[in-house]
C-alpha cells in the first residue's frame, strides 16, 4: 500500500478508484464511535469483491471451535464479533439500471476518511451502461454524542440527461460472518415493520440472545429544497426498504438524508428496544443532519485536544501517528466498563473482536494520558469482574484454591482461544494485567483501585504464580516450563526470560499492595481475606521465596538475558543473512524451521527491559539491544522496533493529558518514533516523561 493513500496530515486520501484495493480501503477507512462501528462499504450497490462488516461492541457468537484433535481443557467456541444488519445502504437507480461502481464507469474518485472531524466523505463521476452520467457525494458519520445514531448524506447530480434517478435506503438483515467455522447465520429476525417514510428490524443473536435494532428515517430533497415523496414500501421478513422515485432534468441535483439508530439490549429491554429507536431515528431527523454533525465536530475537538500529538516536518509520520490516535479514540471511548478493545478495532472479523493482553500491555497507557481518567479505570474494572471466570479457567486446567489465569481471548472472561500453544502457553498475559494495575495507580495516584479492585486481582495471579512454578533440583532456582513468551516463533518453551520476570515481578508487587490495603483499609483487607480466603502468613512467605530463589537464564560470557533456556543452543545467524524472497518467514518456512531458528518474531527480553527499564543500567540495555534487535524480524504489530533505547529520540510537541488526581505529573513531550514503508506508526507505551510508538504493517 505505499503511497497508495494521499498524505495529509489530518485525512486518509483515495484518488481513484482501485477494486482491487477495495477491501483493504473498507478497512483503512472504517468508522467506530465506541459502541458501533463499520468498514467503509458502499451506500450503493457494488457487485465487486467486498467485506461487508458493520458491528456493535459487546455483542457476539460463540463459534463452535474447529480443531483437527481435542485437548482437555480446549475452549469450545471461539467468540466472534458478529457482521450485524446492513443499515447503510442506499440503492441508486438512473432511468432503470442500478449504479455499481463495478460496472459502471468511474472517474474522479475521491474518498476522505477527515480524522479531526470522524466523517466519511466520498465523490465520483460515473457513467452507467445506458450511457446516463451523474455526480455522486456522499457523506457519513457515527455520533460520538449520541452513540447509538448513524446518518449518511447522500446526492446525485444527472449531468447529461432528463429522467428518473430514484433511492431506496434499506436495513438488510440477510448478513452473514465470512470467518463462520460452519457457515452458518448468527442471526434470527424477531421482528420487522417497513413503513412510507421509515422501517425498522429486530434481531437476535443465536444463542447469545443479543437483541439488536435498527431503525431508519430520512428525508429527501431536490436543489436543496426539501420533498414529501410517497414512496412505494418493501418489505420482507430480512429486508425493509422505501423506493423514491424522483423526476430529474439536466444539472439537477437530488439527494437524501438517511437516521439510523442502532439499539442493542446490553442498554435496553425487550419491551422498550424498538420504541426506543424509533424515537432516537425520528429525533435526529427532527434534529438534521448539521445539527448533529455540528455536535459531534465539538466532540472529537476535545478528543483532539488531550490526545494529539504534533509532528513537524515529516507529513507521512504526522498522517500515521494521528491515524492510530484516531482508532483508538475511536474503537473504545470508556463509558461502558463491560466494553473493551477488540486488536481490529471496528475494521474487520479478524481476532474476533475479542479482547485480548494487549488492551492492558498496550493500550491502557494511551487512555491514562489523554483520556479522563474514568476511561483506563473502566478498562481495569472489566478484568476485575471477569475475576470469577479467570478463577474457573486455571481450575479448568488444573489450579486450585483461587489461582486466577485471565484468558487470552475473550468477550465474557471466558477463555475462547483456537490455537492450542497460545491457549495453553501464553501466560505471560497474567503479567500484563497485573502490571496494568501497578502502572495505573503510578499514573493517577488512585492508590483506593488496591483496596476496592485490584487487590483481589493480584491475589488471584499470584495464586497462579505460585502453582505454575516448580523447584529444580539441578538449578537449586524456582523453574517455569512448558510456555510460549509474546515470541509466538518459540512454542512450548522452559524458562522464557520475560514470563518469568513478569511473574516474579508479581508477586513482589502484591506483597507490597497487601501491606498498603492492610494499613490503610484494614475493614476492606478483613474483607478480601474472608472472600479469597487468603492465608497472609504462609502465603506471602511463599511468595518471598519464589521473588528470592527464580531462575533467569542469562549468559555470562555475553552479559546478556537469555529468550529462554537453551536459546544459545540454536544456530546464531542474524536476519541481514536471510534472502529477503524468504520473508516473512511464516509464509514460507515449515512451523518446524521456525520453531528451531534463532529469529524472533519480537524479542520478549527486550519487552521486559522496556517494562522495567528502571532496573537496569544503560549498559544492560544496550547490550540487550545490540544482542537482540539483529536476530528480530518485526513480524508483527508489536514488534517493529517496539523497542527503541532511550539514546534514539527526537523531540515532538504534545498536548497536555487529561486527569482528575490532584497529584503533579511530567508532561509528555518526548516520543520515540521510527518509520516503515509499509506500515503506520502505532502507539505502543506512554508514560512520565515519554511515549513509545511501533510501526505495524497490519
């Protein structure tokens, strides 16, 4: 995609269009809100290859797993964020043929994703097979106010002849997922009703039992003067729509204005959910669409203000650093604790739009600095109330007495993962949940979360800690065995420096918060150890003996910390030495190449020294860097240069974050940034003093 997409420091530019590029633009020019979202599809018909996708948080399926052999302990669905009713759309007919950008004729194609003001606006000039040519604008948003309501602006210009150009805005309830394991539809129709000027539809998710509505008014108008049109009514059971035929001549210009309102029952009952949308659609129509927008505009203002980050004299750099700020401003807004960040955002199936460790290894950081601080604590709230479920996936796998392993994936705090190693191995997201705690009370002062939240979250882990190590013998250490780190190119591995560094880390930390809860909330601390049963003498001397006796593999003849036991056994080559045809190597090697291979997918030491970078002198870092950064390919979005030392910085302008604690903070005004040609620059970390970016090229 380089160069494809115009730069601009505020907007995502397409000139011309390119189908064979469609799909990837749908996603690039996607829109959320928080609680909705959709990829860039057409309002108009286009038979062309396409991802249809519009999506509501929170609301899924649990897929039955396909697996080719079942394991004890194998999660039986995989949760996928489910393609809801197409509400966008908006069919054109001139003079009796259906305008399809992929059979008609197209120039002046433009599409604008404008980030500072969350819209998406599209224009072209199309010829169609019986030779009529029009001027087609449109314009779309999802209110950041009113997170419930979507509205399109549409219009036709008939540049070369007298006729009929007529619109029919539909709801589509005949939608499938393309990722289904069984192709099957996720969706039942409860109910639908289409009458002259508005319609609605009542789905409910398989079972889940989600409902979800979507009503729809609009408004049409001809040379800015609004009509009272008497459509002719379709509907059927999954599809409800009005045709509005229009009499046109030459240079005339007809348009529509489609309210769409998408209600789910995580927010209202069955008995109020379709009155309710049809008095948010008839609203906004009252309302119009400028008022709305106009609203909305003021909204993402003030995103803007606490989150932006100036970058000057590099367009493609300011483009790309504002585009992922914009997605996750986007993707999750923080009003709702039972919501979280699916690693897709609204853009796509991928992932399942599950919640996975990257929200708090990753993401948490950016909403403690430019969000209010309600919105990271939000995202820590949701953990602690799926504490239960994580308590029954480690029993599920063998735990006891309270022990907590947090699933890799997730939409309920169930585990619903589909590959087995990561499933299985991938504790490391242990670490990352707990250290999100840590890194949030540093950042607000909001030392209360201990005592009404977090405490009992790190009871749990460390639980887990304790019973996922074992003693050696040969080391005379405390050895962790049988683990994949967030190198996902090392599977089933012993020792994995960064697993075992975020464990002891751990249990150091929540021996700290059991000392502070204790000492400033004694009836509270009563309280934790009666429902975790926690036995505070014999546990914690547990817990001080594994923080004093863990094993880290470690090379003395390099000085440098080791991936893993045996990590040095392997073939020392750097990635300079691959011919570049054999990249990435997971499409080209076997699993059992990579597996044997020094290359790193992104190197977990380096994660850990970045995470801790307090502990260690600039010397261990370089080392660890220099060691490291030759063997990493950066095949994956959190690696490209996650990591950067401190020593290669540049200087940027940054707004001031938002918070609510009274305590002082060191503004952020330094970033650490390096570019791909392939890829936009994500944020990664953001802390006192500076923030960290990576390049993904996802």
């Amino acid at each position: 995609m380089k160069n494809y997409y115009t730069r601009n420091d505020w907007k995502i530019i397409e000139e011309g269009f390119r189908p064979e590029m469609h799909e990837a633009s749908e996603s690039i020019f996607s829109l959320g809100n928080g609680r909705m979202g959709h990829r860039a599809n057409f309002e108009e018909k286009y038979s062309g290859k396409s991802l249809s996708g519009n999506y509501i948080a929170g609301v899924y399926y649990p897929d039955k797993t396909r697996v080719g052999w079942w394991k004890n302990g194998y999660p039986e669905y995989f949760a996928k964020v489910l393609n809801a009713p197409n509400w966008i759309g908006i069919l054109v007919n001139i003079d009796g043929v259906e305008l399809d950008l992929h059979t008609a004729k197209i120039s002046n194609f433009r599409r604008e994703l404008d980030m500072k003001e969350a819209c998406l606006k599209r224009s072209f000039t199309a010829v169609l097979p019986n030779g009529k040519e029009i001027e087609v604008n449109t314009s779309r948003f999802l209110s950041i106010v009113n997170d419930e309501l979507g509205l399109i602006r549409y219009s036709v210009k008939a540049l070369n002849f007298d006729g009929n150009i007529s619109f029919t805005p539909f709801i589509d309830g005949d939608i499938r997922n393309a990722d289904a394991n069984y192709d099957e539809q996720f969706w039942d129709i409860q109910a639908s009703e289409a009458r002259k000027g508005s319609a609605y539809l009542l789905a409910k998710t398989r079972k889940t039992n989600f409902l979800v509505c979507m009503s729809m008014e609009y408004e049409v108008y001809k040379n800015s003067k609004s009509l009272n049109p008497d459509p002719e009514v379709i509907s059927t059971e999954k599809y409800l729509s009005n045709k509005i035929n229009l009499e046109v001549k030459k240079n005339d210009t007809v348009g529509i204005f489609k309210y769409v309102s998408v209600l789910s029952s995580l927010n209202h009952s069955p008995e109020e959910i379709i009155p309710n949308g049809q008095k948010i659609a008839a609203a906004a129509k009252s309302k119009k669409y400028e008022a709305e927008f106009s609203e909305h505009k003021k909204a993402w203002e003030e995103k803007w203000l606490h989150s932006d980050i100036i970058i000057k004299g590099d367009e493609a750099a300011q483009q790309g650093i504002r585009f992922n700020i914009f997605h996750l401003n986007q993707t999750y807004t923080g009003r709702d604790e039972r919501l979280n960040i699916g690693p897709k955002g609204f853009t796509g199936e991928k992932y399942g739009g599950s919640t996975y460790w990257d929200t708090e290894a990753f993401l948490i950081p950016f909403y403690l600095s430019t969000a209010p601080q309600e919105v990271a604590r939000n995202l820590l709230i949701y953990r602690y109330k799926q504490l239960g479920k994580a308590i029954e996936n480690a029993a599920k796998l063998g735990f006891n007495s309270g022990a907590a392993l947090y699933p890799m994936v997730t939409m309920n705090g169930e585990e619903c993962h589909n590959e087995w190693e990561i499933t299985f191995e991938e504790i490391h997201r242990n670490g990352a949940i707990a250290f999100a705690v840590y890194n949030y009370i540093r950042y607000t002062g909001d030392s209360e979360y201990l005592a009404q939240y977090g405490l009992e979250v790190l009871i749990g882990i460390s639980r887990f800690w304790k019973q996922r190590i074992n003693w050696s013998d040969v080391k005379g250490k405390y050895v962790m065995l049988g683990v994949t780190g967030p190198n996902e190119y090392e599977n089933n591995v012993n020792n994995n420096w960064y697993t075992n560094k975020m464990a002891c880390w751990t249990l150091e930390y929540t021996v700290k918060a059991i000392e502070y809860v204790m000492e400033n909330h004694p009836a509270r601390y009563s309280e934790i150890v009666a429902a975790t049963r926690f036995n505070h003498d014999s546990e914690i001397l547990a817990w001080k003996d594994v923080i004093q006796n863990m094993y880290f593999p470690y090379s003395e003849n390099l000085k440098v910390f080791l991936q893993q036991d045996g990590y040095l056994d392997k073939e020392q080559k750097m990635v300079s030495e691959l011919d570049p045809a054999e990249r990435p190597i997971n499409q080209h090697w076997s699993w059992d190449r990579i597996l044997r291979s020094c290359f790193l997918k992104q190197a977990d030491v380096l994660q850990g020294v970045y995470t801790f970078e307090d502990e260690f002198d600039k010397d261990t870092i370089r080392r660890n860097f220099d060691f490291y950064e030759p063997r990493t390919l950066h095949e994956s979005s959190l690696s490209h240069h996650a990591f950067i030392p401190f020593w290669q910085t540049g200087s940027a302008t940054s707004t001031k974050p938002m918070s609510s604690t009274s305590e002082p903070h060191v503004w952020i005004s330094t970033i650490i940034i390096m570019k791909s040609a392939k890829g936009f620059i994500s944020p990664v970390w953001a802390g006192p003093g500076c923030r960290l970016f990576m390049v993904s090229g996802d």
